[in-house]
C-alpha cells in the first residue's frame, strides 16, 4: 500500500480507506502527521494514536481525538515514554502534579509548559533540573 511508503498519501485515499484500521495504522507507523488524515472514529483508537504518537512524532498528537487528549490515564501512559506529549494534551491535564512530574522526567523541556505556580515548586524544578530519568 502506499501508505506504507509514504504515510502522508492517506489524505488522498477515499473516507472509506481513511477509516480503515490495517490502513490507517500502517500509514502513522510511517508517518505521525498522516493521523491528520484519519476518519475521525480512528483518531480516537489508543492503539492508532499511541504508534503515531511514540513512534515517529510526539506532536502530531494534536490530531489526536479530544476524548484522548483529555483522557488522563491515556496521557500518563504517553508521558512515561515521551514527556512532551503533556504539551498537546487537553490544557485541564497541565495542573495535575504526577503528570508533570512524569512528563519531566523524560523531557525537562516541559517545563515550558508548567502553569506558574508549578514553575514556583521545589519539586517540579527539581526533577526538570535532573532531567531524563531522575
């Protein structure tokens, strides 16, 4: 399938293509951005949008279905791997504490996207500062 060589070609597949599973998953394998060009039901797979996701960009979370970026055990288990997948989840999940924490442990950077009072606390500072791993 072209997809398999290029993830990007979903775009030009038919909707009925764009909401194959086998299709679609073979495409964000490929290439996170294709999950842009997803039937919106496949957005919303964990499994769709955990290999987009920790597989080739973190970013292209964004086009992740709103239900999973606002799910927080589904954002938790993300930021275990990649911490800058708290940057494109739901903005309600930037004030839990453990997530933050998490999400820093594997990328201090995100600490960019700490709310200022997070930014004022010993903690999250702190393990921003031992980063990766601590």
């Amino acid at each position: 399938a072209a997809v398999k060589q290029d993830g990007l070609a979903l775009q030009f597949a038919s909707s009925e293509l764009r909401a194959n599973y086998d299709i679609v998953l073979a495409a964000v394998e490929q290439d996170a951005w294709s999950l842009e060009f997803a039937e919106e039901e496949l957005t919303a797979d964990a499994t769709i949008v955990k290999a987009a996701v920790l597989g080739t960009d973190v970013a292209a979370f964004e086009h992740a279905h709103e239900s999973l970026r606002k799910d927080r055990d589904f954002v938790y288990s993300l930021v275990q791997s990649d911490g800058m997948a708290l940057a494109q989840a739901d903005e309600a999940l930037l004030s839990d504490l453990k997530l933050m924490l998490e999400a820093l442990k594997n990328d201090p950077l995100v600490l960019e996207y700490a709310l200022p009072e997070q930014r004022a606390d010993r903690e999250v500072v702190s393990t921003a500062v031992a980063g990766n791993g601590a």
